[in-house]
C-alpha cells in the first residue's frame, strides 16, 4: 500500500507540474534542432584505395632484413612515403594541379606550390590495415569526385614509382651492358681491320705447334688480365664514390652499381636507395637534427660502411689475382721473345679478335638477359581495391536524432525541475497535511470553478461581453448565487453545515472570517457562506471591516457609503447603512441576476464606508462592540470580513467580542510559515479558530483562470482573484518559484547542451 501510494504521490506532481516540464522538453528538443542545423559542418566525403605490398628478395636479402628491421617497419616505412613529398609532387602533376613540364627545382623554390602540395597532403593519409601487409590509401575533400581521383592517383603513382624502384637495378644493368657493348664492338672492328691489313701485307704466316701453344697460353693470359684489370677499375670508381659518401649523405639518385658485383653487395646497395629516398622525405617536414632523421642516417653509415668493407676485400682479391696474371704473361712472354716477329704479331692479332669477340659475344648474351628481366619487371605493390566515388558524407549530421536526443535531455531536466519545484514548495497542499500541521479541522475544500459553467450563466444573462468586467467579476466571486449547481456552491453549503453542526454546542452568532495574507479568497469565502445560509432562511449580516482593502460594496454592484465607518463617527444611522435586496437591485445587479436564486432578501450587507486613516480605531470603539451585540439579537447569523491577521492587528482588537473566527487557507500558494505565525497569532489573541477553509486546491486559482479575451490582462488578473502587483515579495517568490526554476535549469540544460552537440562551438 505504501509503495502504491508513493507512485499516486509521484504521478500527481509529474500532472501538476505538466507545463513546465512540457516547456523545458520542447525548449531543449527545439534548441537542440536549432543549434544542431545551424552548426552543420560542411560536408566531407571520402574514398579509399588498398595496395598490397609483398616483398620480394633472394636468401641473402631476406636475411639481411631480418638483421636491420621488421616487415612492420617497412610497411610503415612504405605508409610514410606514400604521403611525402616527391609523390605527391608527382600525385599534383598528374591532376593538372602543377604542370608536368616545371622541374623538381622550380616546384620545390615557390612557394604556391609548395602550399599546393601542402594542403593535398592534409587531404590523404595512409595506414596499414591491421597486421597485413595490406596499405589503406584513404583522401578527403568536399567533392566526392576529387576525393576519389585522389585516392586513385595516389595509389597509381605510388605503385608506379615502387615498381620504378624495386627494379632500377635491372634499369641500370642493361644500361650499363648497352654502353660496353658499343666498346667493345668498336674494338672488334678495329682488331678485325688490323689483322686484315696485317695478312694482307705479310700473306698469313705459319707458326710451330710450340709457338702456337706458347701464344695460345699467352693470349689466355692476357684476356684474364684484362678481364681482372676491367673488374679492379670497375671497382676503384665504385669505392672513390663510396668514400665521398661517407663524407656526406649522397642524394636519392646517387648509385654504387657495376658489373660483376656480388649478390651481397647489389642487396645492401637496394637498401642504401630506400633509405636515401626515405631520408629525403622526411627533411622535406624536418631538419637534419630530428631524431627520425639522424636514425636513417645512422643506418645509411653502417650500410655504406658494410659497402666500403666488402668493396675494399674484393679489391684486395682482385688484386692478387692480377698480380698473379702478369706474372704468368711476362713469363710467357720472355719465352717467346725469340720467335719470329711477324709470326709473333699474326697471332696477337688473332688473339685479340678472338678476345673482342668473345667479350662481344658475353655481353650480346648479358643484354638479352638484362631485357629479358626487365621484361618481366617486379611489381611488388598491387592495387586490390579501387577507389570509389562517396555517395553520403563522412561527418553527416542526423537533425533529427540530436534533436529527439535533446528532447529526451530535455524531459530528464524537466523532470528534475519538477521535483526540485515541489521540493522548493512550502505550501500546504492536502487535507490531511493541513489539519496536522494547524491542529485544526479543514470545514471545507474550495476548488476551481468549471469554465464552461461561468460561460452559460454569463450567456443567460448577457454578460458574455468581455468588455462587461463587472458582471463577470461577480458571476465568479459569488458562484452560490449564480452557480447554485456548482461543486464550488456546495462546498460552501459545506461550511454552512459546519457551522450549524458547531452551534449545537455552543452558541455562534458573530462568526470572522480571515486568512494568513492576502489574496487567499477570505472575501469570496464570507460571501458564499452568507449566501448559502441566506437560502436556508438565516437572516445573515455581512459587516465589511476589512477597511485597507474592500471590495464587497463593488462585487454587488452598491455604492461604498455610507457603511461602518461612517455609523462609528455618528455620520450615519446603523439601519440606513445596511444594504438589503432592495437596494441590490436599485444598484448596477440586475433583477434577472437578484432573482436568479431565492435568498438574497435574506442577505444584509453592511459596507465599509469612508475609508479611515486609522481602521484599527474604528474596531476598538466601543460603538462597534455595541454594533455586534444588537446585530447579534437582531440577525440569525453576523459574518465580519476581516483582514489578514499578518497585515494587520484588528484580528487581536475584536477577538474578544466574536464567538468564533474561521481561517481560510489558499493550498498550494501560502507558505506554511506564514499559516504557522498566523495561527499563533489567533492563539495569543485568545481566539477561537472554529476551522479552515482551504482554498484553490490542486494549485488552482479559485474562480475562472481562463479570460475572455487573451489581450485583457487586468481582466484576467480580475477573473482569477489575483493582482500579482500587489503581492508581497515571499508570495510572489512562492508563487514564481517554477520560473526561477525553470529559466535555472534552462541555463544549465544549454551548458549541457554545448557539451553534447560536440564540434559545435558557440
């Protein structure tokens, strides 16, 4: 039971606080919308291109791979140059950006397309996918069409140039064999035309079998020492180059390639290329002191040094075995110092013919094979998935999502709001909270009055007119004349009850009515009680004494004075002052609205008359206690219209001469604290609180909340029983606290808000 009704507490809160957390919802939902549109970042679409990268190398290379670095580190290796400088130079050449005739030179001294490139290097990037050798190429820009083609240029051209790269050797080797063989066919012809001329002149003499033998081993001798002699110059170059490198970082293009050189040397050679071209990428975004950059340089030492070492034991080699072949030619030579001349010169003609042509023959053979490789070049890089052209944008903003997500946020804070709104809520709202906190029974619960009630009593009576303020002022202040049906009009037949049953043991005939402040309906109160006990045949009195604010003469139409002040300074006869049916319908109520219900020719009203400077005066004359005592003998029932005991002491002043008082209580606006010093008052003052009538239950203003016209706003202040102007500053805190709150959690849920949206700054 418990749990039941905590959830029927919850459930009433969350009802009576509906507007606010409904404004806080859609506030939040429509500035979430509004923020979310307007900071809508441009549109970014992007397309990717993978390569496959599958290294290729023979025993030797594999293993000197696994000594220097990782497979991971050359993909990584591979990722950086995809990006750097000379590709996308190469990348800005190929989409018309730079023009394809303007050198490496002039490209890399302007400063326009240095910023060129620049900015296509912030549009692409490269990543390795995972733990494959697989390479993501992915750009961006906001056009899916160049994203796309610079995706695509960038994986051509960067497969391009590995592919250049991987078999420049090849490159480089047939070059080479193709400008010896040009030599070495030179020589041939000449060595021809010699020998010719030679049998032509001395008619093709013939040598012994000794001689033949001698000149054969000599001619032996001498191409190896040629050959040796090729390979040790060969050799020298390669090392003079070798030793300049040393002194300092040699260029990209610089190549330590030759004929004849061992497998080792070609491979540490292909790496010296890589990281060169590593090297020169990477000063194009750092200086020669950067840590990445002096590590490539530690490994471009240790290679050139490797480099150095073994060309400087080859040389070593080379050089014994030259010694060791111009030994053997000197002997052979010596010994055929005494043969013939002209034979002698036959045959070195022949052997070198014969040593042209098959050096001739050798390189023929290299060149086919040199074409033959790069023919069938490596490609190490494959491009495995093209680019596409981007259909949607990649930071594609979803209004529509971020708004029903702030509208959610918004909720939340709305229902944070609420309850912090009933937290903050001193007031009183319930029954059972108000007879506990006063110690007091609650005589009576008024509530709100049903609009379309005043509506049809108004239309029965022509007072539809909104401009017609005083005939609506009274169909609401006095519903148990004019809404005799009403469940407002029973409620006060409820207090009527109540005091007849109070009567039963005691007598009641001069009863107060007064509330804690003002505003609380203590005047609407009194006069539908008067009314209700009018048409049960009482003949009730209703003595106006709230002289700071009277409104009793004005509600029924009659003018002020004379009333009770004037009786109380012998300017007036008690009876001529005291208004009677005949004089309501002799003022502005017409006879339709006196007779609309039996009763009001039991109804005595007394106004409040002159209003004086002094009203506690006026109550403490002895002339108003003898007032009380002949109105007591000659009227059923005297109901007196007090101020607010808070406002004002008249309360303590006539407290002694009253038989009871009755509190009225607005719930839901009245702080408790001032229902508590008021409530104390009365017990100082020794008077008798006979109840309370609680007033405006479920936060509702008694009477009709709902003006006519929207623009009349006095109207509906009037219609509602509030002047909002008039309030003291603790109600209109009270009163206004929801706002406060409100506009508070506003502020916050926007802070909130800015957090959420993310990239959008304010």
């Amino acid at each position: 039971m418990e749990y039941d009704i905590n959830l029927k507490t919850y459930w009433l809160v969350l009802k009576r606080h509906k507007a606010l957390i409904m404004l806080i919802a859609l506030g939040m939902g429509a500035v979430t919308t509004l923020l979310t549109f307007l900071n809508r970042p441009d549109p970014i679409f992007e397309s990717a291109a993978t390569v496959k990268i599958e290294k290729s190398s023979t025993a030797t290379g594999v293993y000197l791979e696994a000594i220097s670095w990782s497979g991971a580190d050359y993909l990584e290796t591979q990722a950086s140059i995809i990006t750097s400088y000379p590709i996308l130079e190469k990348v800005a050449a190929d989409l018309g950006k730079i023009s394809p005739e303007l050198s490496s030179t002039v490209i890399r001294t302007d400063p326009r397309y240095i910023a060129l490139i620049m900015e296509l290097k912030a549009k692409v990037k490269a990543e390795r996918e995972g733990t494959s050798n697989l390479i993501n190429i992915t750009a961006q820009d906001q056009s899916p069409r160049f994203a796309q083609q610079l995706a695509s240029t960038m994986a051509r051209v960067y497969t391009e140039e590995h592919t250049a790269e991987v078999n420049k050797r090849t490159y480089d080797a047939r070059k080479f064999i193709e400008e010896q063989l040009g030599h070495v066919a030179d020589r041939l012809r000449k060595a021809e035309e010699a020998l010719k001329e030679f049998e032509e002149t001395n008619h093709a003499i013939s040598l012994d079998n000794q001689t033949s033998t001698m000149l054969s081993r000599l001619a032996q001798s001498e191409t190896e020492a040629l050959a040796i002699d090729k390979q040790k110059k060969e050799i020298s170059e390669a090392l003079t180059r070798l030793n300049s490198a040393l002194l300092s970082p040699p260029s990209a293009t610089s190549s330590f390639l030759f004929s004849g050189a061992p497998e080792l040397y070609n491979t540490l050679n292909s790496k010296l290329v890589t990281l060169l071209m590593q090297r020169e990428s990477l000063l194009l975004n750092y200086t020669a002191e950067h840590p990445e950059v002096k590590s490539v340089d530690s490994q471009l030492a240790e290679i050139l040094r490797n480099l150095n070492a073994t060309l400087k034991e080859q040389l070593d080699a080379v050089d014994k075995r030259l010694n060791a072949a111009q030994d053997t030619t000197a002997d052979i030579e010596q010994q055929l110092a005494e043969l013939p001349g002209k034979g002698l010169m036959l045959e070195r003609l022949k052997r070198e013919v014969q040593l042209n042509g098959n050096i001739y023959s050798l390189l023929e053979n290299k060149l086919q094979e040199a074409r033959i490789m790069e023919a069938s070049k490596i490609e190490e890089v494959i491009v495995v998935k093209p680019a596409l052209e981007p259909i949607a944008p990649t930071n594609h903003t979803s209004v529509a999502a971020k708004g029903l997500a702030g509208l959610a946020m918004g909720l939340i804070m709305g229902l944070m709001a609420a309850i912090l709104s009933e937290a903050m809520n001193t007031s009183l709202d319930s029954v059972e909270q108000v007879e506990k906190f006063t110690s007091l029974d609650v005589m009576a619960t008024v509530g709100p009055l049903d609009r379309q009630d005043v509506m049809t009593t108004a239309r029965a009576l022509n007072r539809d007119d909104p401009a017609d303020t005083k005939g609506l002022r009274r169909i609401i202040h006095l519903p148990a004349h004019f809404l005799p049906g009403s469940r407002v009009a029973e409620s006060y037949r409820e207090i009527m009850a109540a005091l007849r049953l109070a009567a039963l043991d005691r007598p009641l005939k001069t009863i107060a009515f007064t509330s804690a402040s003002a505003d609380e309906g203590k005047t609407t109160a009194i006069l539908n009680t008067a009314i209700a006990l009018a048409q049960a045949n009482y003949r009730v009195l209703v003595i106006e004494a709230d002289m700071r604010q009277p409104m009793i003469a004005s509600w029924f139409g009659l003018p002020p004075t004379p009333g009770l002040t004037d009786i109380m300074l012998n300017a007036q006869d008690r009876y001529q002052a005291i208004r009677t049916i005949t004089d309501l319908i002799l003022g502005d109520m017409q006879v339709e609205e006196v007779t609309l219900t039996p009763g009001l020719d039991n109804l005595f009203i007394l106004p409040c008359g002159t209003r004086p400077a002094n009203p506690s005066e006026i109550l403490f004359n002895r002339k108003f206690q003898n007032l009380l005592k002949n109105a007591s003998s000659r009227y059923d029932m005297v109901l007196i219209d007090l101020p607010p005991i808070l406002a004002s002491a008249d309360t303590a002043i006539i407290s002694s001469h009253i038989d009871g008082l009755i509190l009225v209580y607005k719930a839901g606006i009245t702080e408790r604290h001032l229902l508590r010093r008021a409530i104390d008052q009365l017990r100082q003052s020794k008077t008798n609180p006979l109840g309370i009538v609680m007033n405006s239950t479920g936060r509702k203003q008694p009477g009709f909340e709902q003006g006519h016209d929207a623009a009349n706003k006095p109207q509906r202040a009037l219609q509602s029983g509030l002047t909002f102007i008039k309030k003291p500053p603790a109600q209109l805190w009270q009163g206004g606290n929801r706002w406060l709150i409100a506009t508070g959690t506003a502020l916050v849920a926007t802070a909130m808000l800015w957090s959420f949206l993310g990239g959008s700054q304010p």
